[in-house]
C-alpha cells in the first residue's frame, strides 16, 4: 500500500515537473523557472520519500488508509523569508 502511493504520488510530482519543462521548450518559461520548478521537485520528492520510508510502516499505511497527506508540492515549496 505505502509502494503504491508512494508511486503514484511521486508521479504527480513528475507530472508537474514534466509539464515545467514542456512549457519551457515551448517559449512560455526561461532556463531560471524551470530550474525553481525543478529545485521544489526535488524538496517535495525528498518530503515524500521521508515520509514513505521513515515512519513507520503501520502508521503511515493507517494515515494513508485514513487521510493521505495530498499537499507534497507545496511541502516542496522553498520558504519564504519576512
């Protein structure tokens, strides 16, 4: 169950990383965006592995049951500094 959302997660953020670099060899993005969208990629592919993979697995196999965590982008979004 935890290998199966795992994947299927992970394949959300590649989508979306995928979708950056289309836009790119489109014209609509320069080299810098692709390269944000790819630095939130990685954070938010890490947070998701993390999460997979350190806790443990009866706990993250009862959230996953329950009430899968849905937000792994925005976890992967760099802070902002005030």
């Amino acid at each position: 169950m935890i290998a199966e959302y795992h994947e299927t997660e992970l394949g959300k953020l590649v989508a979306r990383f995928g979708e950056a670099v289309d836009r790119y060899r489109a014209g609509e993005l320069d080299a810098f965006e692709v390269d944000q969208v790819a630095f939130q990629y990685s954070r938010a592919a890490k947070e998701l592995w993390k999460y997979c993979n350190l806790l443990q697995a009866e706990i993250a196999a009862a959230i996953i049951r329950e009430d899968p965590p849905r937000d792994w982008w925005d976890r992967g979004a760099p802070r902002r500094h005030s």
